[in-house]
C-alpha cells in the first residue's frame, strides 16, 4: 500500500482564486499539510483555503515548520521532522495534500519536497495541482498585459546585479522581478538607465486584502516593500491592435 | 449608465482548473461572449466552461468569431463586427465577461480587446480575472518545476531563430516555448547544440483529456504538433535541497 503526495496551489491570496480541483482536493485529502515559518504563523495557504475546504470529518491537518532562514543549522532539523511526520501517513497509504500558496512549482517548498520523494517516501504517487501564480495575478490587478503576440517574458527572482538587469530588460518585451524587497535601489537604478522607470509598477500581495500597487518607484522606501511583491515592466514596444501590428500578432488569437 | 468588461480566464483546458472566481463571475454575468474561430468552431474555453456555467435565466451568450489568419483584411472587419456587438450590451450597463482559453493576458484575443476599451467603449470599467496558464500548467502535467531558489524563467512565443534562442537557453534556467509547433526542427537543433535535448520536454494540451506529453523531441514530425503545444526546458543545473544549495535556496520557503 502506498499513499499520494499531492502539492496543491491555493493561488496568490484571494480565497475565490483557488481552482474548483484545489478544493475538491483539500476536501478530499486524508491529511492537509500545511508549511508555515513558525509555531506562531497560522499560514498564508491554509489561510487562504480554509474557509473553501471546512470541516472534514476525520481529517488531519499537519503543520509543519520551515524556518525563513538560511542557516541549515536551522533548517535541516525542520526538513527532518517533516520527513518523519510525512513518511508513516504516506506509508499507511494517505492521500496527503500539501499546500502552497501560488503554484507548487514556482519558487515554492514543495519543490523541495517533491525531489525527496524517491528517496524518502519510495512508493508514493505525487500529483500536482496548478494555481493561479503571481505571474498572471499581479498582471490582472494592474491590467497590464504579461504578454501579447510576438512578445517575450522573463521571470527573474531578486538575485541580480544592476548590469545583468539591464540585459534581461534590454532583451524581453515584459520583465517580472520577483521578491524585489531586498534589491529595490539596483531595480530603480537600472529602470531609470534604461528609461523605463514609467513603464515599471510595484505590486505587493496582489487579489489579498492587503494589496499594494506604487506607480512611482522612486517614491518606494525599504520599509514599504513586502516579501510577497514584484516589480512589472512591461515595455509594450512591439504590441497594439492598432498601432500597425495587428496582422502580425492576431496569429496568437485564441 | 456604463457597463463592465471582464476578462475571464478559463484555464488550461481541465474544467476544474478553473477558479471559483470564473465560475461565480460567468454565473452572474449578463452577457457571456465567447470568442471562436470560426461558425463552425464551439470555442475550447467555452467547452472548458459550459458545464461549471450551466444555464443562467436571461443569460445571453455572445459568440464573437476571430478568425486565425494574419490577413487584415479578414481580420478588421471581424473585430469592427465584435465592438460593433459589444457596444450597446456595455453602454446599457450590462456585465458582460469575455472568456479565454488559459489566463486573459497571456497571449489572448482579451489583450487586444481590453487596449481597445477608452475608445469603443468610453465609460466602461474593466476586469480581469487570472487563470491557471500554460505556464504552470505545463510543468504540473509533467511534474517539473518551473523555478526553485534563485532559478529563472523566459517564455517565449515560436518567433526565434537558433541564434536567438541559443542566448536565452544560456542565460535562463528554464525556458517554456510557446506554440511550437511550426519551429520545432529549429527548436530541436537549438537544444541539441547547447547539450539540452534530454532535458526537454513537449507537451501539447496539459490537463486535457487530449495532453500528449513526448521527452524524445528527435521523435517529433510537424504532423505530430498542435497549436497549443510548448516546449519546456529545464537546466537543473543549480537547483537541489541535497545537492549542498539548500542554504542559498531556502529563503524562497513559503
């Protein structure tokens, strides 16, 4: 007997833009796996999901906690005691649903989780259950489009330098720089080198309650920045029904 | 009296990808347009959709033929017939949701819609609502992450040459290749040349009952390709909790 171990995307904050499959799933699961940073963090993906899922009888619902913190000192025993809480139920034959918040394959724990499997839990079947990324949901709370037509996109996570930057934007039509809170000085400094510092905005925690849009960049201090944020540039070039372009994008009509 | 256009993403083709958003929002609206190719086409997001709709009293249901052609002369007067339709539903205040395939402003006929509103449509307040797209949807069919850590990610729509395309394989650690169908001799020399053939991957309609996934891309004759197809590449190259970048990746945990 072996169980399933199913990374399931609650989408990016708003309980409505989970998947009607994310639901069933949840409700389904014998066990909910729930990643949080600390004992004392209820959780941003089962806060998302709760209110969806309700009350199942005889479910379990299993926090486990992965410190926000590089040290793996710190980390690895917590990796650890997931393992071992995970490993019997997924023995037993559970059907175990982790959650993320996002997608589970976008810079997310279960990741992590999900190439431990063979090793750590042989036997057990893994799924994964698609959301609603902050790729396209940061889009949709400004209506700027990700991309049209012939137009190119790159997703970069905040890990570059002022020089790097610029090439990625000098090259992509649209540029998503995700968990820009540490790096905002070098993304305005390229911005405005490459003159798009107009065709950038700063959105944290989009479609959630707390949802922050800042057109102006310059305007942003460390202290307002969040870690669930990104910068969008969408430089929109190339792109316009109208503008001339139209026969070489309408291809990509759908 | 004005109305609202909202752009609702479907998602990749499962009906229970959809969000609850989309189903409450194409349940409550006025008027459902529904683009389609062509007279004869039933239009994949309205198949996606329909059953989670079902019937709506006084609902009206708007199909809006786009055909696929780069010919503007076929196309102008396809989109004058659109406004033309939609004009007097938001002017009379109607709720009107405009569905696509995969998420409404990842290479969607909404794109060009929406640019199109201060003009057509004065007074008319707009929405979007995300979706599940091929982005996710793709790397959760075959269960490959799309990024971990510090990882990054270009999507590129089928307009590269090998040159082009050589650049953004070296520069990116995952590369999702849109519609590929009418490129993948290119593609397929591309990935052969930079040693990346084996972590290469065609999958055509995920999470339909029709997804084909294919890991031999050597294998793939034109005949073979379909129009909602992509190529996804992942390098792997940096990623790995046990492969001692745990520490560095970590801080991404959510």
């Amino acid at each position: 007997m072996s169980g399933v171990l199913i990374g399931v995307g609650v989408g990016p904050g708003a309980p409505d833009l989970m998947t009607l499959r994310a639901v069933n799933t949840l409700r389904s699961a014998d066990v909910i796996a729930i990643p949080r940073r600390s004992v004392y963090d209820e959780s941003l993906a089962w806060r998302i999901a709760k209110d969806n899922v309700g009350e199942v009888p005889g479910q379990e619902r299993l926090f486990l906690t992965f410190p926000m913190t590089k040290d793996p000192e710190r980390l690895r025993p917590a990796w650890e005691e997931a393992y071992a809480q995970l490993a019997p139920r997924l023995a037993a034959g559970k059907k175990v649903a982790f959650i993320t918040e996002g997608d589970p394959l976008v810079y997310s724990t279960f990741i992590y989780l999900l190439a431990e499997v063979p090793q750590r839990f042989p036997g057990t079947r893994t799924e994964v259950v698609p959301a609603v990324s902050s790729i396209t949901a940061v889009p949709a709370a400004v209506q700027i489009p990700v991309a049209d037509g012939q137009e190119r996109i790159a997703v970069l996570p905040a890990t570059y330098g002022v020089e790097d930057l610029t090439r990625v934007l000098r090259d992509f039509d649209t540029v998503l720089l995700m968990k820009v809170s540490s790096v905002m000085p070098q993304v305005v400094e390229a911005l405005e080198r490459e003159g798009l510092l107009d065709r950038a905005v700063y959105v944290s925690r989009a479609s959630t309650g707390q949802e922050k849009v800042v057109r102006d960049l310059r305007s942003i201090r460390n202290d307002k920045c969040d870690y669930f944020s990104m910068v969008m540039v969408a430089k929109k070039d190339r792109s316009g029904v109208l503008a001339g372009r139209f026969a070489q994008t309408a291809e990509v009509a759908r």
